[in-house]
C-alpha cells in the first residue's frame, strides 16, 4: 500500500520529529476526517507499506532525517516550488531558499524521486502570463538537473478556499501559459505533466497521466505492482489511492489557495494541541475513540520488489530501531 503525508498538511515542514518518531516506533495514528472518533492504526515497515509519498514545500526540516527515513520506507518526493511570493505563501521559504533545498534533497534520494509540483497555476495583477513564464525559466535553468519531471495545474475551488484575489486561467490564458511552459521545458529536456485538466497537451509533449499513477511509481521506484485502484478524489483526478497520515486545520504555510485550512484560528487551535510524542498528528486519543487497525499489504507483484537503500546504507535495514520491528505497539 502507499502512504502519504502531504496533502492534508504539510507533516514534512511543521511535523518532521512526529514523523521520525511515528517511522521509529513503526506505526501512526489517524482520525477519520468525517468520524473523529474512529482512528485508524497503520505499521509503518516495508512489508506493507510500499512508498511513503512525502508533499512539502520545505523538505529542510527532513534534510538530517533523510538517510533514517529512507533506511525504513521507500520514498517519493514531491516538491512544491512555486512563482508566488509571500503574500500568497506567506509561511512558505523564498523561491531561492526552495530551489537550494530541492537540490539538496536530489542528492540524498537520487533526481529520479524528486517531483517538481509547478502548482497550482493562477492568476491575479501580479502574477500575469509573462510572469509566470519567466519565473518557471529561472527556475528550469536550476531545477531541472535535479528532478524526475514537473506537474503543473490550474487553479481548482475547493470548498472553503479563500478566492478574494484569486482568478481562474481562461481558455486563453491557458493556451499562452502552457504554449510557453512546452517550450521552456523542452529547452531543458524536463518531462511535462498536466493534473486534472479538461483539456489535452500532449500536441505539445505533455502529458495527462495522473500526479501518482501506477507508471510513475513504477519509474521512480524500480518496482512492478499489480493493477492499483484509483481514488478520483475530484473530477478529472485519477491518481492511485494512498493513505494520508495527516490532519486538515493543521499547516501553518498559510496559503491563500489552500483548501485544507478552514481558518487561521484552528490551525493555531491544532498546532497547540500537537504533541511530537503522540501517535496522533494532533492531541491524543480520548475516551470512546476506537482505535482499528488499518488493513495493509504490499501491491507489489512477487519478485519485483527490492529494498531501495541510498549508498552506505545496505547493512542497516534490518536494524530494528529503524525499521521499528521490536515489538513495536500496534504490530500484528
């Protein structure tokens, strides 16, 4: 099965201690979004869990962790590096600072587990086609000898989101901006993706396959699965399913497109309550939750999968502080 921490908050930015000790004692805790009195518990060990899929716009947190975390799961990475600045990412590092860190990260894991996220696309006064285009050059010229591929999207509403100052691409806009991105990543030899669009690229060497597709995983990961199912989670989306470990009302980057947050006030209200040591991202269990364990096992089809161990760290994968199999709580 695949995991991921990353799209309901940003564990990797603000949560990395929870993560590193939830990856040491092998196993996390999960509210139901819709039940929160139901908790799912998941083992985090490489006999069920065939990737973690990390999203982050700031892996500087997890840089010391890296080696550790890879040792006890299979990673891919996802890298948010965007044109805007902080008054629609106000928590988020500058663009410099990002692309310093991106790099950085490609060394430890290998560019082949690197996605560069380009999204979501939109528009206000400031942030104009040409804009865009110039930023997304700047950026290829640094990211792209560090990175598998780039996805890019539009703008989508999502209940809750806060559209103020936010516009979505026309038609128009939207031929001019992806005209304009073809061309560019073509010049770096950068492999294109478009989520969940409407519309059809491939005319100019994009692609439409999903953000976490089967074949992505098996390119990046050196693995075959069997058939993994789709979770559609919005219209147009067709990525496999994946476990999230996260908690909505949780990030604090702040972003003004985001659709996880609901106010200011309950992220402050669940950082609060966060404590590194819980098995739970946020607070703790309470009286009458019921704690289930989550069914896992790996997809993977026999004989394909390989442990995927960064250089020097072949000997430490059956070390049991790492991959938790001491006994650890929650452990059939």
């Amino acid at each position: 099965m695949l995991l991921l921490a990353g799209q309901r908050t940003d564990i990797v930015t603000w949560y990395t201690p929870w993560l590193m000790n939830r990856v040491r004692e092998g196993f996390a805790l999960v509210r139901n979004p819709r039940c929160p009195t139901k908790v799912n518990r998941y083992r985090l060990d490489r006999s069920v869990v065939d990737c973690l899929v990390l999203c982050s716009k700031n892996y500087q947190p997890l840089l010391p962790h890296v080696r550790e975390l890879e040792s006890a799961l299979p990673l891919l990475c996802y890298a948010t590096v965007t044109a805007y600045g902080r008054d629609l990412e106000p928590g988020v590092p500058d663009r410099a600072k990002r692309v310093a860190i991106v790099q950085n990260l490609s060394r430890l894991v290998g560019k082949e587990r690197i996605i560069w996220r380009y999204d979501p696309v939109l528009f206000t006064n400031r942030y104009t086609v040409d804009v865009h285009l110039e930023t997304f050059a700047a950026l290829c010229a640094r990211l792209a000898p560090y990175v598998h591929c780039c996805i890019f999207s539009f703008l989508h509403h999502f209940p809750g989101m806060e559209q103020s100052s936010l516009r979505f691409a026309s038609e128009a806009q939207e031929d001019a901006l992806v005209q304009g991105l073809a061309r560019i990543a073509q010049q770096y030899q950068l492999p294109m993706q478009n989520c969940a669009s409407r519309r059809d690229f491939s005319h100019l060497g994009i692609s439409s396959r999903a953000c976490l597709s089967q074949s992505l995983l098996e390119e990046t990961l050196g693995r075959r699965f069997v058939p993994l199912p789709v979770r559609k989670s919005r219209p147009g989306c067709h990525c496999v399913e994946a476990r999230d470990l996260g908690t909505y009302d949780s990030c604090a980057n702040g972003c003004v497109y985001c659709y996880a947050n609901t106010s200011p006030a309950r992220v402050r209200a669940s950082m609060s309550r966060h404590d590194p040591s819980s098995p739970l991202l946020i607070g703790h269990l309470h009286k009458g939750d019921v704690v289930t364990d989550a069914p896992q096992k790996s997809d993977c089809l026999p004989g394909s999968a390989r442990q995927l161990l960064l250089p020097g760290l072949e000997g430490m994968a059956g070390l049991s502080g790492l991959t938790g199999l001491s006994g650890a709580p929650g452990r059939r």
